[in-house]
C-alpha cells in the first residue's frame, strides 16, 4: 500500500483498482451517491472512443496497443468531485497510474483467486486484457502486486457486501479529508 500523504475533498477524485469482477462498476455508483458526486467508468470511455465494445477494441488492437491506448486515455482524464471505476488491467500504465494518484485517493478492491475465478471465469467477453497462453489465475497473481503498490486503501470484496465495501471507504475517506 502507498504511504503517500493524502488528502481527501470537493477538489478530488476517487480511483476504484482491481481485478475484474471485483466490484468496482458496482460500488462506484454506491459511492459516488454516498458522497454526491459522480461516477465514470473507463472501460465506457474506452468504448467510447473506439465505438466498439470493449472485448472488440481488445481483439481489434491487440494486448500491448490496447494497454498503450488505456494509459493515453486515462492519462489525459480530468475529474473532480468523481469516483473513477477503471479497467483491470490500468495498472500496467504508470503515467495513468500516476494521473489517477493526481487525482486523489485510489482505493483497491481486492479479492482472493478463488472468488476472482467464480467471478470472472474464463475471461470471456469480459474485455480482459490477457495473453491468449494466460490463465486467469496467473493474470491475478501478475496483477495483485501492482494493485498493492498503487493503493492508499484497500477493501475485501469478498469478505463484504458492496453496500459494506461502500461504508468502509467512505468511513476511510472521512479519516483522511481536509
């Protein structure tokens, strides 16, 4: 976990990481209501831009140019008064990592392998951003030590509901506001 100084108000954003099936497009919202704000969702924005699902704009670039092309984008975001919901694989790019951390407090959802493979499958259709010789298992052991890194806070997700998750990172994000 970081041991950066943070800071947590109206000129912020909230970064949810972690893997997919965590809960982060679900608890976004819950948060962003819980503390009247708005949320986004970076996969939408990915989409977006190439006005393809995600899972097409995947195949369509390829494992490495999709991840160049998600550290562009949320490179450049800015957001206030926003909880972010990003996509898993955001933490492979350190200058959108670094923007987020800009933004404000980043929180990881976090979840152990078992319940990431009850969640999540085999990937499929899920825009997972994966080597086709990549296990899902492996995809998260690759991925935990980079959410650990970049986090300020982190929840269980599968130790707690999302209505819980979202009470325990406001309860943490009222510890450490202005």
């Amino acid at each position: 976990m970081s041991d950066r100084e943070l800071v947590f108000s109206d000129e912020c954003a909230v970064s949810l990481i972690g893997m997919a099936g965590a809960g982060k497009s679900t608890i976004a919202p819950l948060l962003a209501a819980r503390l009247d704000w708005e949320f986004i969702d970076t996969d939408l924005v990915v989409e977006s831009f190439y006005g393809r699902p995600l899972q097409e704009v995947v195949d369509y670039l390829g494992l490495s140019d999709f991840r160049n092309a998600e550290e562009e984008i949320i490179s450049t975001l800015g957001v206030v008064r926003t909880v972010v919901s990003t996509g898993g694989s955001v933490v492979y790019g350190e200058r959108a990592m670094e923007r987020l951390k800009s933004l404000g407090p980043v929180v990881y959802l976090r979840m152990g392998c078992e319940t990431c493979l009850e969640r999540v499958g085999n990937g499929d259709g899920r825009g997972l951003a994966i080597r086709p010789d990549q296990s899902v298992e492996s995809l998260y052991n690759e991925r935990v030590p980079l959410y650990e890194r970049y986090a300020d806070f982190a929840v269980d997700t599968d130790k707690f509901s999302s209505a819980e998750c979202t009470e325990k990172i406001s309860q943490w994000l009222k510890s450490i506001q202005e």
